[in-house]
C-alpha cells in the first residue's frame, strides 16, 4: 500500500490538465467581462448617435 501511494502522489498526468482547465476558464471570463462592457458603451454610442441623428433631420 506505502509503494501503491508513494507512485500515485508522483503521478503528474492529470496535473497539465487542470492547469488547462483553469487557463481556458480564466480566459472565457475575461472574455465575457469585455464582451458586456463593449456591448454596454456599444448601445449607448449607438443611442447617442441616433438622437442627434434624428434631432438634425427635423
């Protein structure tokens, strides 16, 4: 049993995987926290420049 747990605490195998689970989630969060800021001033630009838009053809 000392050898069977000596061997599975030196196995590294699944170690890369996590670290690649935790990057690419890392980077997904990034992700959305811009895509809802650059939706959110998006909208307002596109609001902004409706309204004078549409006060200067009257």
């Amino acid at each position: 049993m000392k050898r069977f747990l000596t061997k599975f605490r030196g196995n590294e195998r699944g170690a890369v995987t996590v670290d690649w689970v935790v990057i690419v989630a890392g980077v997904v969060a990034l992700g959305v926290a811009a895509m809802t800021l650059i939706e959110t001033e998006a909208t307002n630009l596109a609001t902004t420049t409706g309204k004078t838009i549409s006060d200067r053809a009257k």
